[in-house]
C-alpha cells in the first residue's frame, strides 16, 4: 500500500496544492493535429487533515460519460477543508475520445488496454503512461467509471477482482445493486493498479453518451459511502446495517433468435428464472414472433435500448445468483455478509461492450 498524505503541500506535475485547498492541474501529454496541446485535466482537492490519496476517473472510454457527471457532483458536495486525505478527480481521462464522442483514441486504440504505456509509445501509450505516472502511482485506491456501449444500458454494478477481502468489503460500502467479480484484463487500468498493489473499484453505470439520473445518483452515494468507509469524510458509512448483497462471478449474454423489432419483457435489474420470457422478436408487422428465454436463474445487468435487431445482437446480460434466498437478508457482521455472498464458482471473464455486438 502507499503512504498516506500529510499536512504538507500536495505537489503534481508543475503545482503544489496546499492544505484545506483544491486546484484544477493540466498535465501536457501531446499535440494535437493543429499543433495545440493536449492535456490530461486534473481536479486535485487537498483535505486540512492527514490521510490517503485516492482517484476517481470516468470517460478512460470517450463515449462513456457517466463519471463525467458523478464527479462534477462530487465536487459540490465535498470540501477540501473538510478532507482527510487527497482526492485526484480526473472527470475525462480519454479527452480525445471524450471530445470526438468516440469509446477510442485518434489511433483507434483503446486507452483501457493500453496501460502502463510508454513515455515515447503511440499515442495511447503515452496517454497511460501520463495517467500512471502522475495518478495510479499516486494513489492508495482508485474508482473507476464506466458505462455501456451505445444502445446499451448496464444496471449499476461494481465489479472487482476476486480473492481481496478488502476489495469485497469496499465494494459493498459502495452500495451498487449487485457485484460482479471479473478476472483482470490485461492491459486493463484495474490490471495495472493491481500490479502496483492499488485496489481498485469499477462502477458500471448507464450508457455511453447519456447522462442517467439513477447512474448518476447511485454512483455519487457509492463514491460517498467509500470516502466515509476509509475516514476521508466524516459521514456514515451505513455498513452497521448492511443487506447482503446480490454478487456473482458469472454472466451470459442473451441473443436475438431472429431479426425484426423487439419487445421487451424485462429491463436491467429484474431477477429472473431460467426458462422466463425475456422479450420477443417479430418482423415488421410483429409477424412470427420468437421468443428470447432466460438461459438461467439470476440478475439481469445490462439491455440493448435499440428495439430494432438483428439475429444474433446481444440483447440482455444475466449475471447468475445462486440461492436468490440470500438477497437481501441482514447480516449481523460485514465478515458474516462478506461469506454469506461469495459466489460459488470461480470468476468467469466478462465481454466487453464492443466485443458482443
């Protein structure tokens, strides 16, 4: 683990943040085509009292925007004089493809599978590297914001590495509906702080390019409850009365059986059976519907928006619970809740957005 801060001045890049303060920091890390520069924008807030750096980053894919606006949301409710610790707030790590509306680089490299980077790689690269070197490495604990792909929304869920107690114990401060526990990826940010010993949280929230008010909401009292958990702000972190909550290591994507226009019978969050009517799919006419059946008991994460199909796309993703009976049920000790809701089987990789459509 890293060192915790102290009372001194914060220093990043070119500035020093004193105690009790914030400042907004632009760190240089290329040209762009018109030979302006490009930089990686910063929010640093330096808490009056001793404590740890942590981040919080959104948009590392430009189109995924949800942790733009959970973090300009932060920023009104906290105060630095009122911190324990530093908080490095990056609201748009990909400001190429946050400004092109677009999940990738100019490059078309994804920033998400580009870490550590180089100093002197493509422009990927040296966008994570930039990010590593002044960021991660920085850091004791970050949180990292995502969303689904276009015409896609995922329920709010954070998902973490399996095997860290700690990881569990964080992710259920946060308070998201499920947790998902997901192999690291490599190249991954989450990949790279686990290589660097700095755990991480990945909230999954809503849809690339919307801005969903229960993402939003439910990622702002998450970041919250965590900053609470580990004393940077002093709140409650409500884990005195923790609900088990519902977690899983497996997931499976649902698909169109034809192609036509969909009706959907289930939206992210409802639990289902296997065997259970999800949606049909008909021609134009809603001539010779099919239906699209649950393959399995759980939890369903994410739905495509667009209702227009063809056979094969992906239209719902199901993560699996075993003994739905546990959800919900109260827990007398977070070591107690952290048993009752470990998963059965291993952890199972999960596609990303762009790799099921």
């Amino acid at each position: 683990m890293h060192s915790r801060t102290s009372h001194e001045p914060f220093a990043i890049h070119d500035s020093v943040v004193a105690p009790g303060t914030q400042a907004t920091v632009e760190i240089p890390v290329s040209q762009q085509v018109t030979g302006l520069r490009s930089t990686l924008p910063l929010r640093v807030m330096h808490g009056s009292n001793h404590g740890p750096c942590i981040f919080v980053s959104g948009a590392i894919h430009g189109d995924e925007i949800i942790g733009t606006a959970v973090i300009q949301r932060l920023l009104e409710r906290l105060a630095p004089a009122q911190l324990s610790g530093t908080i490095i707030l990056a609201p748009a790590v990909n400001i190429y493809g946050f400004a092109a509306h677009s999940r990738y680089l100019p490059d078309r490299r994804d920033l998400n599978r580009s870490f550590p980077g180089a100093e002197h790689g493509s422009l990927a690269a040296q966008l994570a590297h930039c990010f590593l070197q002044h960021v991660i490495d920085r850091c004791s604990l970050g949180i990292d914001i995502h969303s689904a792909a276009v015409h896609r929304y995922n329920l709010p869920q954070i998902r973490i590495a399996s095997g860290s107690p700690y990881l569990s114990e964080l992710a259920m401060a946060f308070g998201a509906p499920i947790i998902i526990e997901s192999p690291l990826r490599p190249g991954s940010m989450r990949a790279l702080a686990a290589d660097r010993e700095t755990p991480m949280l990945l909230l999954e929230a809503g849809e690339a390019l919307r801005f969903d008010r229960f993402a939003i909401e439910v990622g702002v009292a998450g970041v919250l409850r965590v900053l609470a958990h580990i004393g940077m702000i002093d709140a409650d972190d409500g884990l005195a009365d923790v609900e088990v909550p519902l977690r899983s290591s497996r997931s499976s994507w649902v698909r169109a059986p034809r192609g036509g226009v969909s009706r959907r019978e289930c939206k992210s969050g409802d639990v289902v059976r296997e065997g259970e009517l999800l949606a049909r799919v008909g021609g134009l006419f809603g001539e010779n519907p099919e239906d699209v059946i649950s393959p399995t008991d759980g939890v369903v994460i994410g739905h495509a928006t667009l209702p227009i199909v063809n056979q094969g796309d992906a239209l719902f993703h199901i993560a699996e619970i075993d003994g739905h009976g546990h959800a919900g049920e109260h827990a007398d000790s977070i070591v107690e809740a952290l048993a009752v809701s470990e998963p059965p089987f291993p952890a199972a990789p999960l596609l990303d957005e762009d790799e099921v459509l």
